[in-house]
C-alpha cells in the first residue's frame, strides 16, 4: 500500500459518520492521519483505542491506540481539523475491537534472516564464459528449498522458514531473487499481543546469532475466522508498526556472527524450544540488554548499570542459589527477631526480606566460574574485575564518597561494560542448551572479545 492515502475515517460501529482524511506512515515515525473534522462522538477525549478508515482506493484500514497530537484551541469554524498519531496500523480490515483480531498465521520478513538462514537454491554453470568462445553459454538453475521447521508444536507454536522466487524481467534483463520468510502458527495464542510477543522474541534470538539489531520489516498476517464457509478466501492483512528501537540498522557481517543456522544443525529444534519455554522470564532481561546494546545512552555510567542490573537479573533467576540454605535461614531469621524489642520486629522483618539472596558479588563469581570465554588473555585477573564491578555499582548506586577513588572512568568503565556485555552472551548461549564447546566456540568470534583484549591492553599500557 502506498502512502500518503486519503480516504474516510470514523470510530467503530459508527460508519455512517466517517470524516474524510489523510494518512501516511513510516517506520521511523509510525501512522500520522489528518482529519477535516473531528470524529462525531469522540468529544474532547485525545485517544481513541480504534479508528477505521476506507481508503479511495478501497482498501479498509485500522489504526490502534491512536492519540490526538494536534487541534484548534477554539472552535472558530464549523469544521474542526485536527491529527491523531497511532504506533501500529493494519490494513486490509477494518476491526471494530481489539477482540476481533485473532490469527490463524503470520509471515514475517526480516532482512537478517537470509544471511543468518544461509541457504539458496541457485545452481550456476558458467565455466564457458571463460573459456574464450563466441557465444558463451550460462547456465542459472533455481529450485526453491523445502520448508525448513525450527520450532513445532511446543504449546501450540511452530516457526517454519519458507522459501520461494521472485521472478523480475526487463528488455535485456531477467531477475531471480529468493524471498525468506518466518511463518508462525499460534493454535492457543492468537491475539495480536500473543503474535507480537512472539515476533520479539524471535527478534531476540537472532539479535544475539547476528550480533546486529534485528528488526522485522514486514508483516502479513491472516485472519482467524472459524465461523467462514469452507470455501471463502482468507482474509489476509498488513501489520504496520512503530519500532520502540530507532537505531540505525547496519548490513550485518557474516563474519561476526556468533552462530548461523548450519552452525546449530541438528539443534535447532532444542534450542528454539529452550528459548521460547524460557522466554516469560528471559524477557525482563532481554529488554534491558539489547535495549542498552542497541540504544545505547550517552552517559557510559548508565550502560554500566543498566547491565549489571541485567545480569544480576539473570542470575536471580536462572538460579535458586541462596546464601543460607531455607530452612537455616527461616531459623536464623526467627533467632534475630525474637531477640529484637517487640516495637521494631515489623521494620526489622521488613529490612530481613532479601537477606538470604546472593551478593552481587557472589553471583558475579559464579557466572564468571561458567564462563569459558573469559581466560587469562583477555581478563587476567577475575577477582580484581568482580570486586572493580561489584565497587562500581555501589559507587553509583549510593554514592558513598568511600568508595568514590575506586569508581571507573574512560577505558576501564568500558572494559567492565564489555565484560558484563560477554558475560550476558554466554548466559544466553547456555539457556538455549547448546554443548559448552559450542558456547566456548560461539562467544569467541564476539565483537566482544577482541574489545576487551584490546581495552585490556589499553589500561595496562595506561596503568590505570
């Protein structure tokens, strides 16, 4: 669909009442619709859940969670213009409630998915064309890959790649392109909050494979619609979004990707499932980290916390470690409040709540005891770093001028980002049941660490 359009628009169950208007979209800034009058019944409420619309071409819109940026201060007209911004759009339906839009399939377009997928089904024969004849012959064959499941029925998910041509011609010119898609099948979730949650954590994944900002270009989704005749056509539409990342995008180098698809042959089933059975509590984490890596703050100090709140995150949750073991605890707790005065037992149980959680000291020891990325050659001394991390954190968190001489700045605060950055990959690595020795091989062609070996080298070099 091309933009801008003009169409008419009106708020659900109201058709009749529609007021003529102008649409465009974009990724960057997402669906922006001018309207020649306001809505009749919207009143001087700013947000409208739904808004549909016709396009002069036919096509039915419907635009969610639209808010009102831009009205006349009095009505000096009979008319009153005004604009509504909205994140999301679909087109190719109009939905009176959020309740309507349910999905039996979507297809989603990524662009780094076909370098991460790495496969083809071109032949080229042109050994002729260098062999000095007249008439040269060149051979192109195509034959389209099968489907490829990564992911089938676990809680009613499957993810399948598909594959299939498109074919371009001109007057001396003729173009075979390979198109890639993921189609996703929801049998028990199927609202557009289930498909996009989905969608996320997909983009999650191939976040951390690329090592680029994954983010998916388009989406055609089909309708569900269980009541149709056998027969009927399916109701196919476009989902147009706002991304909350506006990062640039970079082509990604297939050289640093810490792992294609052929790399985890074999594995893909195991590891989508892992990925997607702990996806409700990797999200929180996964948030913070790529939301840090990908839009990045200014204020290197903030990078710094937001990832080892990352990372003690992850470790609160990835294990049930606790200082004391339970039932020590419980009595060790009960001893110091039976010894307490009675009128501070209440603030002092408050205060006890998280006392048998680990340190973030403690929990830094063990993920860099997993690790087998981070050696002696890029971080030489580990206990000098945990304690450089654990000081940093408490500096920043509480400003205590103690520990204000052993708060980190230029290459030493960044050589700890990178360490937390290594250490949050391999975690990740590890949750989707990958063999060490492929979480060994994998971390290590990270961007990641040939930067610490070479911030290490910086700050030996500056002694500081």
């Amino acid at each position: 669909m091309k933009f801008p359009c003009h169409g008419h628009f009106w708020l659900p169950g109201s058709p009749d009442k529609s007021v003529f208007g102008t649409l465009t979209f974009t990724r960057r800034d997402g669906a922006d619709l001018w309207l020649a009058d306001e809505l009749p019944g919207i009143g001087d409420v700013p947000e409208a859940d739904i808004i549909l619309g016709q396009t002069a071409g036919g096509t039915y819109l419907t635009l969610l969670y639209a808010i009102r940026t831009a009205a006349p201060l009095f009505r000096l007209t009979p008319t009153f213009p005004c604009s509504y911004h909205a994140p999301l759009l679909i087109t190719g339906a109009a939905f009176d409630t959020e309740a309507d839009l349910r999905f039996s399939l979507w297809q989603i377009r990524i662009p780094e998915l076909k370098p991460w997928v790495g496969k083809d089904g071109f032949e080229v024969e042109a050994s002729e064309v260098f062999t000095g004849r007249d008439c040269p012959a060149v051979q192109i064959k195509y034959r389209t890959p099968e489907k490829h499941e990564i992911l089938s029925d676990t809680d009613g998910l499957d993810l399948t790649l598909k594959f299939w041509p498109l074919l371009q011609s001109g007057p001396d010119v003729w173009i075979v392109r390979q198109d890639i898609c993921l189609e996703v099948r929801q049998t028990y979730r199927d609202t557009l909050e289930d498909y996009m949650q989905t969608a996320t954590r997909f983009e999650h994944l191939l976040t951390l494979a690329t090592g680029s900002l994954v983010r998916t270009g388009s989406i055609k989704a089909v309708v569900r619609t269980e009541d149709a005749d056998a027969g009927a056509q399916p109701i196919i539409v476009d989902i147009l979004y706002q991304p909350i990342r506006n990062a640039p995008r970079r082509n990604p180098r297939t050289d640093e990707f810490l792992f294609k698809l052929q790399d985890i042959a074999g594995l893909e089933q195991d590891c989508f499932r892992n990925w997607f059975a702990k996806a409700e509590w990797l999200d929180p984490i996964c948030a913070i980290y790529f939301g840090t890596l990908y839009n990045p703050s200014k204020y290197l100090d903030f990078n710094f916390l937001a990832l080892v709140q990352a990372v003690e995150a992850y470790h609160r949750r990835a294990s049930d470690e606790t200082d004391q073991p339970p039932v020590k605890h419980e009595a060790r707790i009960k001893a110091i409040l039976d010894a307490a005065p009675p009128a501070h037992r209440d603030w002092l149980d408050q205060k006890l709540t998280y006392s048998n959680e680990l340190s973030l000291r403690r929990r830094l020891k063990l993920l860099f005891k997993q690790s087998s990325t981070l050696r002696e050659d890029s971080v030489p001394d580990r206990k000098a770093m945990i304690s450089a991390i654990y000081d940093n954190r408490n500096y920043l968190t509480h400003y205590n001028p103690a520990l204000k001489g052993r708060a980190a700045t230029g290459a030493r605060l960044l050589l700890m980002v990178e360490v937390l950055k290594l250490l949050l990959q391999e975690s990740f690595l590890r949750e989707l049941g990958l063999p060490e020795t492929k979480i060994t091989e994998f971390a290590s062609r990270s961007r990641t660490v040939r930067m610490i070996r070479h911030l290490n080298s910086r700050v030996a070099t500056a002694g500081v």
